[in-house]
C-alpha cells in the first residue's frame, strides 16, 4: 500500500508542479489530500509519504479519524457541507481551515459558539461558481458583499479567501469558465490568500486558472 501511494503522491506532485511552473513559476499550491474514502490506514501511510493536509467532508468522520490518527501532527481542512447540528463537533476538532463556508446563516451560528468558547476558526468562502442547485455557495453576484459582511460581522471567523467546485460537466470551457469566475472575485478580495479550486479531473485547469490549493482525492487513493 505504500509503495503505491507513494507512486501515486510523486505523480500528483509532478502534474502539479508542472501546471504551476507553465503559468506562474513563483507561486506556491497546496495540496490537501482528500481521504472520505479512505480507511485511517491509507491516510498514516500517505502521511509516511510526507503528506500532512487531509481533507474530510463529513463531520462524524473527520472526528473518527483525527482521534484514530491523533498521535500525528496532521493539517485537517473541512471540505463539506456543514450542518448546524455539526457545529460544536466540528469547532472541538479545532480543523485548521473550513473551505466550505457556504451561508450567512452558517456564518452567524459560527460566530456565536465561537465567541461563547473564545476561539477562532480559519475559512473559505465557498463560492458556487458554476451556479448548480446541487451545489452550496454563495452565488457570484453576492460574495464580495456577503465575504465583506462576514469580516464585519462575524470577528472570530478568519477569511483567507475562496474555494470552489469546479462546474459538473466534461466541457472543458465551461469548467474553465467557473474557475475564471472564482478568480475574478478572488482578485478583488483585499488580503486574501487561498484560492482553493481543483480536484482530480480538473486540477490543472484550475491552477491554469490561478488556483494556489488542489483538493485530490481518488489521484492519490487510487
Ligand atoms: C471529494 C471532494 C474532492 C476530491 O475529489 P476527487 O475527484 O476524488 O479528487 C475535492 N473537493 C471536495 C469538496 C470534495 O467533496
């Protein structure tokens, strides 16, 4: 198993670094590896690899495997759809980032636990680029005013920029397109510092398109 995905980590590496390296030699990408679907094993052997950012989708998961996993000094990222019957799971799991901010009213209801337990809490505004109903986000047309309302109003909630899904389809310009449009908000985004986009199908699309974070799950699990 891990000689495998040390394989698969070292070819994920490369695609990387060479989209990276055609569009922005100075530029930094993080990876963050994906494991939903992977068993707390694979994920102390991907970390034996010299990867440490994960990324879970699922509250109950994220803490079953943080506390499996609790002995390594791994970076865990949030990526999904948070539920308000979540929150105080979630918050005790002190994640290093939440990519998936997805509402004012998720935003508000962080906000008041967290101010009630005196913490902080990293994020990214998710943004719903590719305007599917399947899909949470902000819409486009909102997000500056909403992220700008979230910086006011919710202090111990720690902006660092965007993340976006990719639109749902095997069209390449449409795709494109949706990451354009993340971009394009990103850049008017003073101070922000993540611009997470791409996933296994479409990572280096999305660092073509400014991306500097690529969240890979089935490339690096497979
Ligand atoms: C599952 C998931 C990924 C990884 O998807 P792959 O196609 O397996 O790389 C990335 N981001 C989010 C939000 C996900 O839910």
């Amino acid at each position: 198993m891990q000689e495998r995905l040390n394989q698969n980590l070292l070819e994920a590496i490369e695609r990387i670094e060479k989209a990276r390296i055609a569009v922005d030699r100075k530029r930094i990408v993080q990876l963050v590896a994906v494991s939903k679907y992977s068993s707390k094993e694979e994920i102390a052997a991907l970390y034996a690899c010299g990867q440490r950012a994960f990324g879970e989708n699922k509250v109950q998961d994220l803490q079953q495997k943080s506390s499996a996993l609790e002995k390594l000094p791994l970076e865990w990222h949030f990526i999904g759809s948070l539920q308000s019957n979540k929150i105080n799971t979630l918050l005790h799991l002190n994640p290093y980032l939440l990519q998936s901010l997805h509402s004012l009213e998720l935003a508000q209801a962080l906000q008041l636990r967290l101010e009630r337990e005196n913490k902080h809490l990293n994020a990214l505004m998710q943004v719903n680029s590719a305007k599917e109903e399947s899909k949470s986000g902000f819409m486009p047309e909102v997000a500056l005013e909403a992220y700008a309302r979230i910086q006011e109003e919710c202090k111990n909630i720690k902006l660092c920029g965007l993340m976006s899904i990719g639109a749902h389809t095997d069209d390449k310009v449409v795709i494109q397109r949706s990451f354009e449009m993340t971009w394009n908000l990103f850049s008017q985004i003073k101070g922000a510092e993540i611009l997470s986009m791409g996933m296994s199908g479409d990572f280096e699309l999305a660092i073509a398109c400014g991306s500097n974070c690529v969240r890979l799950g089935s490339v690096l699990f497979k």
